[in-house]
C-alpha cells in the first residue's frame, strides 16, 4: 500500500500547490493530512509487528524443522540393521550430511518457503495495484513476469543437480579429513603428513569446482534477474513520462507510485531467486538425506517384528540340554560381504558348538574368523544356509532380541564417555543396571580382572573415561580391554564370543581371564566361542575348530587330542605360526644391524669402514 498513499499524497500536495492551499487545510482521501498521517503510522505499526512475528516464528520454525530432521536421521542411523549400509557409508560423509545437509535442507524448508509465499504475495499485489493505476503500463512487467517464471524453472532443475554434487563432494571431504584425524598417529609415524594434505586439497579442489559451476549459475540468474527489472523501469518511466507529459490520464503521483511498485517487484524477484536458490539447494541435500531415510524401507526388522514377519530370540533351555548356555550350529553357510559379492568368505560352512562348552576358532589370517563373530550377531545375512542359536534360525529371529542374549568383546576395545561403572552397565537396560549392585560389579571386575586398577583410579569406580579406543580415553589398550570383558560378563550372557578379546593382556591377566571363563563353562552356564591366535587362550578352550585358507572347516576336536597330534591341521597352522614369528624376529635383527652398521660407517655389502663424508 505504501506506493500508492505515496502517490495519493504527492497528488494531493500538487493539488495543493495549484490551488494555494495552506499544508494544514490540505487533505489527503478527504481527512486532514495530520489524521491521514497518523492513521499511516499505526498501519506502519501494525505491518512492523507483523514483520516482528514472522521473522521470529520463522527462525524458529526452521530450528525445529532441523532438530527434527537430525533426531529423524539418527534414529534411522541408530537403528540401522545390518552393517551393509556403514561398510558403504563412512562416518565422515554421514557426519557431513547430519550437519550441512540438515540445514541446507530445514533453512529451504522453513525460512525459503515462508519467503517464497511472503514475495509471491507481495509480488501479486504490487502487479494488480499497478494494473489499477495503468493496465496498459502493467502489459511488459507480465511478459517479464512469464519470462521470470520459466528462467526459475530451468535454473531450480540445474540448481538441484549442482548442490548434490556439492554436497557429495563436501561429505568426500567429511570422510577424508574424518580418516586423516582418526589415524593421525599412523601418518606422524609414517612421515606422511604431506601426502595427506594433498589428498585432502584434491578433496578442496573437487569441492571447490563444483562451487564455481553454482556461482557462475547464480550469478546468471541475478544479473538476468536485474537486467530484467531495470528495462521494467527505463520503460515505464519514459512511458509514464510520456503519458502525463502528452496529457494523458497519467499523473506525477500515479507515476511516482507505479515506479515504486516495479522496484518492489524487483526486490520481491530478488527474494523468490534467493528462496528458489535455497529451496533447490535443499532438494539437492534432501535427496542425500533420503538415500538414508529410505534404506530403512528395505528392511524394517522392527516393522518385521510387529507384523510377525520376525519372531523374538527365546533364551529359554532347550529341552535334553546340559547347563543354560546356547547351542550353536553354522549349517551349509555361504557368505560373502555386500561390497564383494563375488568373492565368498564361506561356502557350504557347517560346524557344531555344543551347549555350555568352549570352542577356539583359529586358521590363516583373513580367512574368515571374526566374520563368524558378525555373522553370528547378525551383522550381515548369510547368502545361503543357516545359523541356529539355542535351535532356533537366527534368520527369522529379530537381532535386537538375539544381540540382548549375546555379549561380545573385540579386539579393539570400544568404550562410551562416562564413568567406568557407566561403561561397565552399558550392554544392560536402565531398569536392569538400577538392580545391580555395587558388590556385584566388583565381583564381575574381579573375575576380569580389572577390580585392581580401577580401585587406583582416584575416584575409583566413578573415574570419567572419553569414548573410543585406547588412543583417546586415557586407559591402556589391555586396560580398555579387561573393562571390555567386565562389561560383556555383566550380561551374564548365554553366548560369549571373544574376539582376540585378550591379546592386548600380559600373560598373568590373560590367565586370570581365562580361568574365569573356564568357570563358566564348567558351570555349564555360557557357551564360549574364541577366535584366537595366541597359543595360551586356545589352549583354554575345550575344542578347537581349524579354518582352512579357503574358509573350510579343516578340523574339529578336543584341543589337547588335536595339539598331541603332530600331523593336525592345529599342530601345522601353530608351527608355522611359530615359524613365520621367528623370521619375523630375525628380520627386525637383520634391520637393525644394517642400521647399526649405517651409523657406525660401516659398508653392509663389504662389511669395510667407509670413510665419514666431508
Ligand atoms: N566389511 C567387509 N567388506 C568386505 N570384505 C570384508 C569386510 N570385512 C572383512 N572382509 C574380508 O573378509 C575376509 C575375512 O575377514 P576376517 O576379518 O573375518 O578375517 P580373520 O580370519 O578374522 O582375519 P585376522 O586373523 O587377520 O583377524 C578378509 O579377506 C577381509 O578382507
């Protein structure tokens, strides 16, 4: 409306000076001109409040719209079944979508939408005002109006393709520096720091082309957008200069008012090519965002569950069973990994763990035996055949309640930031971690042992650890590890699988921990599945399964039958184990001599001094 009061009273006050009227007797719309000003200010008022308002529930609108979209992702991060979706996705490239994807996507949403109704409103209403001052003027700013209208189309459709590709590139990024900074003592020791700054500026440079194609797009668009819209001035101006001029029903006011509504339709113009601008970058993110969202619909186990599709693990003892522990059994087992399908770890596995007892897997390296650990939490579907826990297909049964029943120790021992009793109650629910007793985690501690230490630490069980591995919670790999250990027999689980989980340990910790364990298993109140290189923790299993280089089953027995035997595939696989330690061994020594005798000026090959350099 402020175009055309704006024209009204310069209409007025020429009249005013035509006729000699006096500013107080002057009247604008029939009301003296110091009403119709003050009734003019409480409209500004009003429009400013209005303006206050929108701009306020707009912000927050869109940080809600954004935490909504980072709990909604998360969850279907959280909740992801398998580990198809991780070994495809790194950390760094879903941390960059969880960011920047987010609020490009809840800024299009929220505050561009909001824009986008507020300038096509605006934008609408300024085009009828001046086609109530001049129809015939309003004729070339609805052919630009057209124009503009199929200019955005093609520009949100490149728009939408050039911030996808941003956003890939600024997740490739994500994932290069996340990788750099996670293993950043490997690069110090090796020197390079170098090499990994210029893989990094290949990830700027990548980054920083696709900018440039976005800036060149929307640099096009405004200067279109202007050019347009500055014409629109030139030619209603000499037009409406024209037209009064030539004594047409023009007047200076009507021009004054028309002129002042093309300039708000410019700006109205620029807003709607910065919201499309928004909104297009938005789709462009929100398609990355989808890519995770969606993979849910391929597989929904707790869907599956409620519709019965799944059923729930059930720990109860199988009937004509000794002790509580489960049973298990790898039937007829093909797999290979989603990433390599063509390549299969197992074909037609089968094994027997009979309940309550303990078994060591062992074979070459990269044969296949931490995959039985993933596969047996159902970390990845099996391509053909069965895995049976406690007698039931763990195919059909939903991993939240199988993994419930399952404790697992890794190699690489993973802790959450928190204190050590915190870490220790993790693998419980909050119900089942308020009944447990401050005696009882004292005893789980003792049997790992880890009682010792932790009672050093100077607030004991209460001690703050970070998150991660060894490298960044402030405890030693072995240390880490016992937590670990603690941790998975706090869930007094039926299935135990240890996974190298004692290789960090010396050997009188080692064998604290394992004669633990052998209480359990002879309490016939856990099933223990091993995997294991070290000779001591092999030896404490019952039996021994033997993988061969191709991902068979070599050999299954007791461990002290197949150890006594020296033509067993155990007895070959330790003696040359033992072998390659010793050349390994005598390399190092090798090495050292070699430079030992480098510092001492001493040639290698000839054996003679070599004269220092000058
Ligand atoms: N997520 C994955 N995607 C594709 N291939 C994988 C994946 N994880 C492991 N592999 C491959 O599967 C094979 C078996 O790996 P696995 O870790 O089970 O071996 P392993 O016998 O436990 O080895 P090690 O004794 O060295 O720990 C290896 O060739 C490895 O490269």
């Amino acid at each position: 409306m402020q175009p055309k009061i704006t024209g009204i009273v310069l209409d007025s006050i020429k009249n005013s000076m035509d006729n000699d009227i006096s500013f107080s007797d002057t009247t604008v719309m029939g009301y003296s001109i110091g009403t119709f000003s003050a009734g003019f200010a409480v409209l500004m008022l009003v429009c400013f409040a209005s303006y206050w308002t929108r701009s306020y529930l707009g912000q927050i609108l869109g940080e809600k719209v954004t935490l909504k979209i980072r709990s909604k992702l998360m969850k279907s991060l959280m909740y992801k079944d398998t580990m198809k979706f991780y070994d495809v996705n790194k950390t760094g490239d879903l941390l960059s979508r969880l960011s920047a994807d987010c609020q490009q996507v809840s800024s299009g949403i929220s505050q561009s939408i909001t824009e986008v109704l507020r300038s096509t409103m605006l934008y609408g209403i300024s085009v009828a005002m001046m086609a109530s001052i001049s129809p015939i003027m309003t004729i070339p700013v609805l052919i630009w109006s057209g124009i503009y209208f199929f200019l955005v189309r093609n520009y949100g459709a490149q728009q939408v393709k050039v911030s996808k590709s941003w956003s890939e590139k600024l997740g490739g990024l994500g994932k290069i520096s996340q990788e750099q900074l996670d293993s950043i003592k490997n690069i110090k020791v090796n020197n390079s720091e170098r090499k990994e700054l210029t893989r990094y500026h290949g990830g700027l440079k990548d980054l920083f082309k696709v900018i440039k194609t976005r800036s060149l797009l929307e640099t096009n668009f405004s200067v279109i957008t202007y050019l347009g819209m500055d014409t629109l001035v030139i030619v209603s101006l000499f037009w409406g200069a024209y037209s009064i001029l030539s004594g047409g029903s023009m007047t200076i006011g009507n021009l004054t008012a028309f002129l002042m509504y093309i300039e708000y339709c410019s700006v109205t113009v620029q807003y709607l090519g910065g919201a499309f601008s928004s909104i297009s970058k938005s789709v462009g993110s929100g398609k990355r965002l989808f890519e995770i969202l969606d993979d849910d619909k391929v597989h929904s186990p707790y869907k599956d569950l409620q519709n019965g599709k799944l059923k729930k693990f059930s720990a109860n003892k199988v009937a004509n069973t000794i002790g509580t522990g489960f049973p298990v059994e790898f039937k007829n087992v093909d797999f290979a990994y989603p990433l390599r399908p063509d390549n299969f770890i197992f074909k037609n596995l089968n094994f027997k763990v009979q309940e309550g007892s303990s078994v060591c897997i062992v074979g070459p390296s990269g044969k296949g035996k931490s995959t039985i650990a993933s596969l047996l939490l159902k970390y990845y579907p099996v391509n053909n055949g069965s895995i049976f826990v406690n007698d039931q297909s763990i195919s059909s049964i939903s991993s939240s309640s199988l993994r419930k029943e399952i404790a697992v120790v890794q190699q690489v021992p993973s802790l959450i930031t928190g204190t050590i009793k915190d870490n220790i109650l993790y693998g419980l629910t909050d119900k089942e971690a308020k009944l447990v007793t401050q005696k009882e985690i004292e005893e789980v501690c003792k049997q790992a042992n880890c009682h010792t230490f932790i009672s050093q630490l100077p607030n004991g069980y209460n001690e703050k650890i970070s998150g991660g591995s060894s490298d960044s919670n402030s405890l030693s790999g072995g240390q880490s590890q016992r937590i670990c250990i603690a941790r998975a027999l706090m869930k007094k689980p039926k299935l135990l699988v240890l996974d190298e989980a004692t290789s960090a340990l010396d050997v009188k910790s080692e064998k604290l921990v394992n004669d633990a364990l052998i209480g359990l298993v002879k309490r016939r109140e856990c099933t223990i599945i091993s995997i294991a290189h070290r000779l001591s923790t092999i030896q404490s299993s019952e039996n021994v399964i033997v993988l061969n280089d191709k991902g068979y089953v070599e050999e299954v027995g007791p461990f002290w039958e197949l150890y006594s035997d020296d033509y067993s595939a155990l007895s070959k696989l330790l003696r040359e184990d033992i072998m390659a330690k010793n050349q390994e061994k005598k390399n190092i020594e090798e090495d050292d001599e070699i430079i030992k005798k480098n510092e001492d000026g001493i040639n290698v090959e000839t054996n003679e001094s070599v004269p220092p350099a000058v």
